[in-house]
C-alpha cells in the first residue's frame, strides 16, 4: 500500500492562515493541500511568492511573524524563490 503524502508543516500554517482571514477560500485552501502535499520546501516556498495575492501573503507573514512584505516578490522571499527557479 503506497504511504499517503504528507503536507509540509509550514504550508499547513500559510493555509491556515489564509482561511483564518478569508473563510470563503476554505475550498481553496483544501485544493491547494492536496496539491502541496509531498513537494518540498522550495515548491512552497515558489508558491508563497508566485501564487499568493498581496492579501493572502499578508495573512501568511502575519501568521510567521515576518515583516509586511518579506514574501512579496521584491522581498527577500522572492530573490530567494527566483534563485530557486534559476
């Protein structure tokens, strides 16, 4: 039986978050679980940066305890993901 794939414990928190501030993304945030699930951190990472809107990574930072803007794509986030994509 093959193990079912685990959900990286940070991309449980950004999605926790993102429902904790906007509750109609909650079917959303499930899609997006199962997505995530099993790809490493550098996938989560890209998504933080590349996927989210300005609302929702707000609601992420908050959540992580970063500063508004460290997940933007100007951000340091955001340099470390393109060098990720590199």
């Amino acid at each position: 039986m093959a193990k079912a794939k685990q959900l990286d414990a940070l991309a449980e928190r950004a999605l926790d978050a993102v429902v904790a501030s906007r509750p109609d993304l909650r079917t959303w945030a499930e899609d997006k679980r199962r997505e995530l699930a099993g790809e490493p951190r550098s996938e989560l990472l890209r998504f933080l940066v590349f996927s989210l809107d300005q609302g929702n990574q707000q609601a992420v930072e908050a959540a992580f305890g970063l500063a508004p803007g460290d997940l933007a794509v100007a951000g340091p986030a955001g340099r470390i993901a393109r060098l990720l994509r590199a």
